[in-house]
C-alpha cells in the first residue's frame, strides 16, 4: 500500500475540494496508481479552472435560477415535501408558523404547504416545543427578556410565549426565571473578560425581578472584591499591549469601569511607580 506524505495528502485534498469531491482519497496501492488518479484531478482542475474563467455575471446568474427552480420542482412533490418538514421539525424545533413559512418557502407552493402541516398536525404542538427551549436557554443563563426575544424570532404565538414564561416564573421563588447554576458559570466567563460588576449586572439582567438573583451569583462568584480590584486587574493585562493612556482609558471604559474611577486609579498606581 502506496504511503502518501502530509504534503502530498493536502494538496490532494485541495484539487478535490476544487472540482468538487466531498471524500477525498487517502488508498493507492502502489505509486503508479497515485501518479495516474493525480493526473486526473489535475486535468479536471484545469477544465474546472476553464469553465469558471469562462463563466460571466449572467450565467452564474442562469444557472443559480436553475439550481433553484430544480430544488422547487423536487419540493413540489407532497411526500419529498412532507419528508422535508418532518426532519425541519425533529432538528430545529421550529413553531407551527415558522415550520409552515418554511415548506411554503421551500415548495413555492402555499396550498402544498398547508396539505402536508394538516399530516405532520399531530407531531407539533407550539406549548411544548416553545417550553423545551425556554428551558434550553434557562440552563444557559438567559433572562426572560432574552427568552421571549428568541422565542418571538422562532414565531411562537404572544399567548404561548406568555404561558411559557409563567411556567418557568411558577417554578422559583424569586420572581425571576434565572437559573442560579448558569447564572455563575455566566458570572466567571464575564470575570474573565475582565467586565466590572456593573457591565456584569447590564448582560446578566433583563428586569428588576432578576436583581436578587443576579446580586446573589456576584457576591458567591467575587466575594467582597469591588470594581476596584478587577479595575486594577484589567489595568495589568492592558498595560502588557503598551496602550497610551487614552487608549487604555477607553478599553477600560468599554469594559463598563466609570471614566472617573478609571482615572483614579491610574493616578494612585503611578503615583506609586515614582
């Protein structure tokens, strides 16, 4: 069996990617072999390379509609249409609207659209999948606010949305659907980007109810260290990329530290650098 080098295997990756080979070829049995199939993806990158140098703006064009109208004709069929919507559904979790807007996009065709959601009714049902992903995002940390936003974009209707978020509000006793677990985990990534608290408090919180919560998971996460600590903390791992003090003012200050304290602080640690 015919070894290939690490040089030999990218390029030969590359060509095929080029003409279009989605599993490229690593087994020849012996040299010739490689020799004679690298000959023939080199003559088939070259017409390749022909055709495109040849191709202008309207036959691209032409041949994206002609792509396109193939992809509807092979949708305009109810079973290949129906196969389509069912695996949509089981992978991406979609709303009844958002799911119909998609085979009607797909299809061209409205009435096909709404003859195969009448045989895919019984797999859908807008309060459990609008439930399944709230808790999703719940798990991730994401506020109510957050929640609705994502579930309003999917076409969830208003009501649904609603009786959503009433479950998970149900389900605490702080008024705030936020998940205390995520919440820290939220909590030290932020503190690794080196935000201060009140950056922290704007992206963890979407409402008043969440300010118990989210006071909480700051406290357990960083004690009784205030934005003074993280302040100078920034300070050291900005000063490594030798900013003026302007620049780093401003880096701090997209950092959610107040220009004032940013000021201060550089006074005091200069001061102590004489």
């Amino acid at each position: 069996m015919f070894r290939l080098t690490a040089r030999q295997v990218a390029a030969l990756t590359n060509m095929e990617s080029y003409v279009g080979i989605r599993s490229p070829r690593t087994d020849f049995l012996d040299q010739e072999a490689f020799r004679a199939y690298w000959e023939l993806i080199s003559r088939r990158c070259d017409v390749a390379t022909r055709t495109r140098a040849s191709e202008t703006p309207a036959s691209r064009e032409e041949q994206r509609k002609r792509r396109e109208e193939r992809i509807t004709a092979h949708y305009q069929n109810a079973e290949h249409l129906f196969t389509y919507g069912r695996e949509y559904a089981k992978r991406y979790q979609p709303s009844t609207q958002k799911l119909r807007q998609q085979l009607a996009q797909k299809a061209g065709n409205e009435a096909l659209a709404d003859q195969v959601m009448l045989r895919l009714a019984e797999r859908l049902n807008d309060d459990t999948r609008a439930l399944e992903l709230a808790k999703m995002m719940q798990q991730h940390g994401c506020h109510a606010q957050a929640i609705r936003a994502k579930l309003r974009h999917r076409l969830f209707p208003t009501d649904v949305i609603d009786r959503c978020l009433q479950t998970l509000t149900a389900e605490t006793a702080t008024g705030s659907i936020l998940d205390a677990d995520a919440l820290t985990r939220k909590v030290q990534q932020l503190q690794r980007k080196g935000l201060s608290q009140r950056a922290m408090r704007s992206k963890l919180m979407g409402s008043s109810a969440d300010a118990m919560v989210v006071n909480a998971a700051l406290a357990e996460t960083l004690g009784e260290q205030g934005d003074e600590r993280a302040l100078r903390s920034a300070i050291a791992r900005l000063s490594r990329k030798q900013l003026d003090r302007r620049a780093l003012i401003q880096r701090l200050v997209g950092k959610g530290f107040r220009y004032s304290e940013c000021v201060q602080i550089l006074a005091k640690m200069e001061v102590m650098s004489v």
